[in-house]
C-alpha cells in the first residue's frame, strides 16, 4: 500500500493549528489590553471624583476643575461633571485605544462625597 497521497499532510495539518494558535494567542492579547484599559479609566474616575468631593465645598467649578486636572494626568477627558450637596459625580472618557485604526473609548462614572452617619 502505498503512502504517497499522504506526503506533506501532517506539516499542513502542523501549519493549521499554528496559526490557530497564534489568532488565539493574538486575540488574548487584545482581550487583555482592553481590560487594562477598563480598569484605568475607572481608576481615573474614582480618582477624579475623589478630588472633586475634596474642593466640593467650594462649589462645582473648583470641584469639576480638580476633576479635569486629575482626569487629563491620567490620559482621560472629563464628560460629565455634577456636583449635588458635597456628592460628587463624574463621567471620564479614556482617550481610547486604536487598534487596527479603530479608536476604541472607554467610558467610566465615579461618584464620591461624605459618608453618611
């Protein structure tokens, strides 16, 4: 019996789950950096509106600017910023991830103020 109708098949079959593989291994990637991304912007948020709620006090313009102070440090744009009592809320938008020439953003809300007792 002869074999010669099955020369190369198993270096092709080797090649299939090898590219396999890497779009496995590419996609995991990107899973991952996207991830990374989330949780920055809703760090930024929570610390954005954590100093908002320190300058709350002394009205929404002071606390809505030390939001964008600490928002543009951490690469990320104010939306939104409300200010109701000494509770303060703030939407942040990261200034994104571009992959393959989509610019992908990233949305976060924190809010912060006085514990109640």
């Amino acid at each position: 019996m002869s074999r010669r109708g099955q020369q190369g098949s198993g270096t092709v079959l080797g090649l299939v789950w090898l590219s396999v593989f890497g779009v496995g291994i590419v996609v995991a990637l990107v899973i991952a950096l996207l991830i990374a991304q989330a949780h920055q912007v809703r760090s930024a948020a929570d610390l954005a509106a954590l100093s908002a709620a320190v300058h709350a006090a002394d009205g929404p313009r002071p606390a809505c600017a030390a939001a964008r102070q600490v928002a543009g440090s951490m690469r990320a744009q104010v939306r939104r910023c409300d200010l109701v009592g000494l509770t303060v809320t703030v939407e942040l938008e990261s200034l994104g991830v571009t992959l393959w020439g989509v610019h992908l953003p990233m949305t976060a809300i924190a809010r912060a103020g006085p514990a109640l007792s």
